[in-house]
C-alpha cells in the first residue's frame, strides 16, 4: 500500500509543478499580447499625430497647431545636438509652440516615411508597448528645401506620449539652412 501512496503522490506533485509551468506560461504569453495591443494602438496615436503635424504645414488657413492632446501632461522631448553631450530637454508646451514659431517664420515640415519598430523593454527585452521610428522629413525654409533622416524612441502613458528621445543632424540641418 506505501508503494501505491508514494505513486500517487509523485504523480500529484509532477502534474502540480507542471501545472504552475503552464499557469505561468499562458500568463507571460497574455502579457506579451497584452503589449502588442498596446503597441498598436500606441502606434496608430503617434501615426494620426504625424497626419495632424503634415496638416498643420499644409494648411494655410491653419494658425496654431493643435496636437497638445496626445501628449501627456508631464511630456518631455529629449534631442542630442551637436555639443549637448547629455542632451537638450524640451518641455511641451515648448515643444508645440516650436511648431507654431516655424510655420510663422515662413518655415515648412513634412515627414514623409517612416518605418514603424515596437520598442523593447530594457531588461527583458520583449515588447513594452512603446515605439521606435525611422523617419524622413523635409524642411523647407527660404526657398530651399532641406531632406533629411532621423530616429526617436516614443514612451507612452495610458495612451499618451510621455516623452520622445530623438537623434537627428541638426547641424546639417543648419549648415544647409545657411548655405
């Protein structure tokens, strides 16, 4: 009878520990799905920003950009000029307003492709529900029209931009500006 018993409860110790493998499997699996919904629908917010930040320049009758809803009250834009070792931070309503102040200084923009990467979280490296782009713009300014590329790193906070990391040449921006 102690053999039957020792049987029985090996079997139920096995079918225990194999459960709690595929409890925590499926739970890992939802979470990862979980992100990619996020992802998506974070990616389509920031893909309807780009139409609207395209529009604003396009339009004329426009007079003021009104993009400030995407954004997260405590956005933050980081960018990395030439001799900003640590970078520049750029709060949001500076941020929006350096659209306004380009277009009202005869100043055009445009993004044109982009190529969309979900972004990863930094220990895991699995999906985290934020977004990466590379991007083509042209600015037009003077007459000229200056085409050039660029990368950002996007975080969210329940569906809205918390802050971008952005890497860009601003000074061949500049330098073509001034030619």
């Amino acid at each position: 009878m102690s053999h039957l018993l020792y049987s029985i409860y090996r079997m139920f110790i096995s079918c225990f520990f194999v459960s709690i493998f595929f409890s925590s499997s499926i739970a890992q699996e939802a979470t990862i799905y979980d992100r990619k919904i996020e992802y998506e629908h974070n990616l389509s917010a920031f893909k309807e920003l780009i139409k609207h930040i395209n529009t604003y320049f396009l339009d004329t009758t426009l007079e003021k950009i009104q993009i400030s809803d995407y954004y997260s009250n405590e956005f933050v834009f980081y960018s990395y000029p030439a001799g900003e070792k640590k970078g520049v931070i750029t709060s949001k309503i500076d941020y929006i307003n350096g659209f306004n102040k380009m277009k009202t200084m005869g100043m055009s923009f445009s993004i044109d492709h982009c190529v969309y990467l979900p972004g990863l979280d930094k220990v895991s490296y699995t999906i985290d529900g934020s977004v990466r782009v590379y991007y083509g713009a042209i600015l037009s300014a003077n007459g000229k029209d200056i085409g050039f590329s660029g990368y950002q790193t996007i975080d969210f906070e329940k569906g809205k931009i918390l802050a971008i990391w952005e890497w860009a040449d601003y000074g061949g921006i500049q330098n073509q500006l001034l030619k």
